[in-house]
C-alpha cells in the first residue's frame, strides 16, 4: 500500500504565491480512503499561522481536499490541505 503525505498549501495575500509544506506523513499502510478519513480529521483541527486568530470554515472538495478559509469572508488568506502519494524510486 503506498504511504501518503499531507500537503498544505497557503496564501496570505491576493496576487501572492502559494506557499507549500508537507505538514505531515501518514504512519502505516493506508489505503485512499482511510487516508482521507484521516486527512478529514486533521483539516477539522488544523489553523495555518495566518488564520490563527480568524473564525474559519471548513470545507472539501470533490478530489478530497480541504480548503480552511476566513468565515467572515474578509481577507484573502486561505489555506488547501491535500494528500499526495508518496512514490518511492
């Protein structure tokens, strides 16, 4: 089974480029689903720096990732939580 990495993306600002980090690896073997299981959880709890402060809402979508984004729509911060598929050489 393949091992799976939690990619988090973020933009603070309109216009500026995405920053990029894995903020963590899944321990076992895992199939897609139960990784999104997990994956599901850890959106749910997580607040990047830039929205630490701001009432967030939560959502996913249709590929299973997770967008964190200010509730009160101010701001353009926003952060995308995804799995990637670790691929081994």
């Amino acid at each position: 089974m393949p091992k799976w990495l939690v990619m988090e993306e973020t933009v603070v600002a309109e216009g500026a480029a995405p920053h990029q980090r894995i903020l963590r690896s899944l321990g076992g073997d895992k199939t897609r689903e139960q990784a999104l299981v997990e994956l599901r959880r850890i959106a749910k709890k997580h607040r990047p720096d830039c929205l630490k402060s701001t009432p967030c809402l939560v959502g996913q979508d249709s590929d299973g990732s997770f967008w964190i984004l200010p509730k009160n729509g101010k701001g353009h911060a926003r952060c995308n939580l995804r799995l990637i598929e670790q691929t081994h050489p």
